[in-house]
C-alpha cells in the first residue's frame, strides 16, 4: 500500500501555495543564487511521503540528492532528503515539502506506535483503520498508515460489506438482516460479510448468524474480553473486530482481550511530526 502520488495532486499543492509566483524571493533578489535544503528529524519519527516531498522539489526545479524512503523509522537529528537547486527553486518547494512530509510523517509515526503497543499484546491481531480521514486527505493518510505499518479497514463503499444498523433498519431490525445471511453470501461469495453490534446480545446474535466478522463498537475493553469468549463459544470461526474510542492510550488494553482486529480513527488527527528545514547558499 505504499505508492506514490501522482503529479496532478503533487502540482495541484504547489499550484494552490504558489499561484503567481514568490513575491519575497522575487524582490530579494535571490532567485539565481545556488542553494541547498536539508529535511532532518526533530524527533523519533516513521518518515512518510519522502517520495513525493522529492517530487514537489524536482517539480519545482531542484535536484534531490537524497531521499530515504516512506515507512523508515528515524532518530531524532536523522537528514533524511536533500536537495541542491536555485533559491528560486528552493523556496517555492519548501513549504509544500514540509506541509506533506509532517502532517503524513505525524500520521505515519502515530500509527507505527500503536501498531507496535497492539503486537506487543496481541503479535496476531491486525491494525485498520477507518475513512474517517479529512475530506481531500485519504490519498495521503492511506500512505501514511500504511507505512506505519496498519491497512485500511475499507477505502469506501465499492468493495466492501460492512453493516450497520443504519442499514439494518431498513430491513426490519437485526435479527430480520440475520436470517437473510445466507442468502446474502450467495450473492457475494468473494466478499466477507462485516456486521456491526453495539451490545453483547447484538454480537452473539451476529456470531450465530454466519457473519465473517462481527465489529464491537464501543464496549469498553474491561468488559471485551468477556465478551470476546461468549462469541468464540458461539462461533468458533467468527472473527471479532473492536471499533470506537480506540486511540494510542488505550489500544493495547483493546489487543489484550483476544479480539482479532482493531479498527480506529485517532491517528489521523494529532500533531504533526516535528521536521526541521536548513537552507544553505552554495557556491557557484
């Protein structure tokens, strides 16, 4: 899952920070002069879009020299992109370089620590994550949890079955969806059935009904482990899923409790990652 962006959303950041040219550069004077910019670790950070932070400086007119990739975990202090180009070149990039690089890199790091607290508990389970992201964002929210190390629980509506009771309640209820599961699997052999329970009683009535997967929203991980035996007597096969209010203090506890998969939100929204940026002039 760790690709690139292509140009036209790369040149559309640039086209939105810089629609007329640099103003300062300009009436500075600087433009022609010869430069060099450094990207470096403030701290701890899993990088993320190096690739396309490169691509913003080539576009720009500068020429990366270094480039570590997307999905490396660096220390505080780590260079990790270099460029050389005109100043002209260099701060046209700059910003949009950085813009990208911390708030994927912010994305990136939370997932990875998460991701590494959860294995800790639970080394089977896997880590997804929702579309929750921004409106705008999900191209590069998707890099970025995938170079921490999670996958997307669903990319959107097309290619995934994932019931809720907002669907449910145009079908009669729960229980009524559950008996037409079956039905429901012949028409969609490739494709899992998720269903979702906000109870205990909504969970066991989905494990007995043939679901692939049952998704606990929101039950507190003191009660999920009990939770989570009822369903496997149930179900031996079922696997159990655990959604709402998971975030990095507490998704370990979550993993503990046997479940099979956590899906959350929380990593798309925090800091960023904190990046450092030195410009040098070069000589000729």
């Amino acid at each position: 899952m760790i690709y690139c962006l292509p140009d036209s959303v790369i040149e559309s950041f640039i086209e939105e920070d810089i629609p007329y040219g640099d103003l300062t550069t300009h009436l500075l004077g600087i433009g022609d002069q010869p430069g060099r910019i450094v990207f470096t670790t403030r701290e701890e950070t899993t990088i993320c879009c190096t690739e396309e932070a490169a691509r913003v400086l080539q576009i720009c007119g500068a020429m990366p020299s270094a480039c570590l990739p997307s999905g490396a975990k660096l220390a505080a202090g780590s260079e990790f992109l270099t460029a050389d180009g005109s100043a002209r070149s260099l701060h046209a990039a700059w910003k949009v370089a950085l813009n990208l690089l911390e708030y994927a890199s912010g994305i990136a790091s939370r997932t990875e620590r998460i991701v590494t607290a959860v294995r800790g508990a639970n080394p089977s389970i896997a880590v997804l994550t929702t579309r929750k992201s921004f409106p705008g964002t999900k191209k590069i929210a998707i890099k970025a949890i995938s170079a921490g190390g999670a996958l997307p629980h669903r990319l959107g509506l097309s290619e995934s079955i994932l019931v809720f009771k907002q669907h449910t309640a145009f079908l009669g209820g729960l229980e009524t969806f559950a008996g037409s599961i079956a039905a429901l699997r012949l028409t969609a052999r490739e494709s899992k059935i998720i269903v979702e329970a906000d109870t205990v009683e909504e969970a066991l009535l989905i494990a007995r009904s043939g679901a692939d997967v049952v998704q606990i929203d929101k039950i507190a991980p003191a009660r999920l482990a009990d939770t989570v035996t009822a369903i496997r007597a149930a179900n031996p096969n079922i696997l159990i899923s655990a959604a709402g209010g998971i975030n990095e203090g507490n998704a370990a506890e979550y993993a503990a409790s046997g479940i099979d998969i956590i899906v959350l939100s929380s990593v798309y929204f925090g800091k960023p990652a904190d990046i450092g940026v030195t410009m040098t002039m070069q000589e000729p």
